[in-house]
C-alpha cells in the first residue's frame, strides 16, 4: 500500500486552499506585463503598509538574528483592548488561531458547525483536526444564527461565525450574535472571526472582546491582514478566557510570529492616520463599485467589509475574461456561488479599470 493512503480519510478529503491568483502567476500565464496588471482578489489594503509599520520594519531588521518575543505586541494589545496578558493568542495571521482553536477542541469523533458560504478555512481547520463538518444552510447569503444553533449535536464542539463573512460581507448586528451566545451550551466553543471588523462604521461596532468575560467559551479572533495592511507579514491575534488561551497556546508553534511581523504590528496600532485613511478609501471605492455595478444592471451582496459580491451569468468564464484584460478578482464557485466574483475596493484608479474590464466581459 502505498504510503499516501496511510494518511487519515479526514486529511485525503481536504481540498486545499487556493488563494487569490498572485499579479506574478497571471503575468506568466497571460504574458501580461506586471505594472499593468490590477489585483482585486484578496482583500488586501490598496494603500499597501502603514508608513509607521514600514520604519518599524526597517528598524527592527537588525535584531532579525533573536528570536522573537511577543511580550510587548500582546502588552499593547492588552492595554488596548481591556483584558488580561494572558487572554491574548498571537498568530501567524489569524488563520493560525483558528486552526489551534481546532486542533484544541476538534477530534475524530467530533463536529464543529459552520454556515453555507462561509470561509474555507473553518472545513479545512475542522477536517485537519479529524472533525466532522456540519453546513448550516445561509439566510440571504449569511449567517442564520436560528439553523446554526438547531445544527449543534451532542458532538459539537465548536462554532464558528465570521461577522462581517466572507465571502458575502454580510454582518449579524451584535445583538443578535450576543443572543446566540446565551443559548450555545457552555461546552461549545464559539469562534467569532472578525477579520473585518475595523472596516465596519464605529456605530456598528460592539466591544464583543468585553463579552469574554461573560462567556467563557467564546474566542474573538482579528487581524491585521487587512485594514492595516500587514498580510505579507502574517499577524493576527485571538481573545479568550485564560483557561482557553493556556489551552491554545498548548498547541502554538514557538515563535509563531516573526519579528517583523511583530515590531509591524505594534506600530500600526498606533497609526491612526493611516487607518482612517484606509477606512474612507473604502468607504468611496465601495460607492463606486456598488455604483458602477448597478449602472451594469449587475446584482451585489450588500457588504460590511472592504470587498463586493456580485452575480453574473457564469462566474468562472466572466473571470477569465477578466484575467486576459490583467483583472484580478475571486471567482467562489468553491464557496457554492459559482455564479457569483468577488472583488475587492481598490484605488479609484483600480475600481474603474475593474469596471470597465467587467463591462467589456459581460
């Protein structure tokens, strides 16, 4: 036998992660030169890095030989966030989080449940981990928390719930999130993903860490992926109880975030000029994208994040269309919406080269 089919069925059965096609792979495939083409696939910020992460990147080159010590990122994250140390998880990205959560509480034997399209990783985190998935079927694309809770089994150790989602940006209002909360059994761990949450105006915010210390078996994840523009450098975070975070940090590799990542972060917490700056070039690319997708006569996923959902007649020919013209988007048929792209707010600049690639495909 060979020794491939030694590994466990739950790990042969994953289908891999493919992320937003690199600007370098479709220069290759379409000898489309580089400069020219325009990356809207991953959600990434158009401003690039914080200038304030960039001269702490710069700066914290020449201790690159140490190993790194997250004692201050998690001090300042504390601070910031009103809990302790010791509540505080850091990530390579805040995928890796959701993996330790996994891999803490999932097992043969043991489900965890998720909704229709949501992110890949929550399958991938629970079959890694030898878990059982259960698909709670979407309400208008998102999040029905009524269907995910009659979806809990006795074996169910974990849901997850990203709020915005993505793919689809919806957004539960954090009432109703809290409600969910109240009538999870205790022995569930809820995985509140909130990649986007800075994108979301501050009067839709709630300080769902603060709800830790009501619900002990909640875990709030971020990162800084996306608003503050580190995602090459791999940083996010997760917020528990103490008894949960021993738990997860258990099973974290050492030194799972790198210095630079590390020196990156802490400095663009504190660049707020930079934040609000990416804050309201999403907000106006998001008008104009939504704008120009309704001049196309095209429908879209209202958003809470910075990226759009739309339909068109065949999604997977629509962006190969796209791709000839050096457009980058994500085409979701992965997600169960393969009628449906999702692109992300870029530049001005961008979003109208977007647009005008989309109506020459359709």
């Amino acid at each position: 036998m060979i020794i491939a089919a030694q590994a466990p069925a739950t790990i042969r059965a994953i289908s891999p992660y493919v992320p937003g096609k690199p600007i370098t792979e479709l220069a290759r495939e379409m000898g489309v030169a580089v400069e020219s083409i325009v990356k809207l696939a991953s959600n990434e910020n158009p401003l690039g890095m914080s200038p304030k992460a960039r001269a702490a990147v710069e700066k914290a080159v020449s201790g690159i030989a140490r190993y790194p010590d997250q004692f201050e990122l998690i001090a300042l994250l504390s601070e910031r966030l009103g809990v302790a140390p010791n509540q505080i998880v850091l990530g390579n990205g805040s995928n890796d989080v959701l993996d330790l959560a996994a891999r803490v509480f999932l097992a043969p034997g043991r489900s965890s449940v998720f909704s229709q399209h949501a992110f890949a990783v929550y399958p991938l985190a629970t079959m890694s981990a030898g878990g059982e998935c259960v698909v709670a079927p979407a309400r208008h694309y998102g999040h029905d928390l009524a269907a995910m809770r009659a979806a809990i089994r006795p074996d169910t150790r974990v849901v997850w719930i990203a709020n915005p989602n993505n793919p689809t940006g919806n957004f539960l209002p954090p009432a109703e999130v809290k409600a969910f909360l109240q009538a999870v059994p205790t022995d569930v761990a809820v995985v509140l993903d909130e990649a986007y949450n800075e994108y979301l105006p501050p009067a839709e915010r709630a300080d769902s860490v603060a709800w830790v210390r009501e619900f002990s078996n909640l875990i709030v994840t971020r990162t800084f992926s996306k608003i503050y523009g580190l995602a090459g450098l791999r940083v996010g975070y997760a917020v528990a109880s103490a008894e949960v975070a021993d738990l997860l940090n258990r099973v974290r590799q050492p030194f799972n975030v790198n210095n630079l990542a590390i020196a990156a972060a802490r400095a663009a917490l504190d660049d707020h000029l930079f934040i609000a700056e990416s804050f309201e070039l999403n907000r106006r690319g998001m008008e104009q994208i939504v704008a120009g997708l309704k001049r196309l006569g095209l429908e879209h996923i209202p958003s809470h994040g910075n990226f759009v959902t739309f339909a068109v007649a065949d999604g997977a020919a629509v962006n190969q269309k796209l791709l000839k013209q050096g457009v980058i988007v994500r085409p979701i048929g992965g997600y169960g919406l393969p009628n449906h792209l999702r692109v992300t707010i870029g530049l001005e600049t961008e979003n109208a080269r977007f647009l005008e690639a989309l109506e020459r495909s359709l």
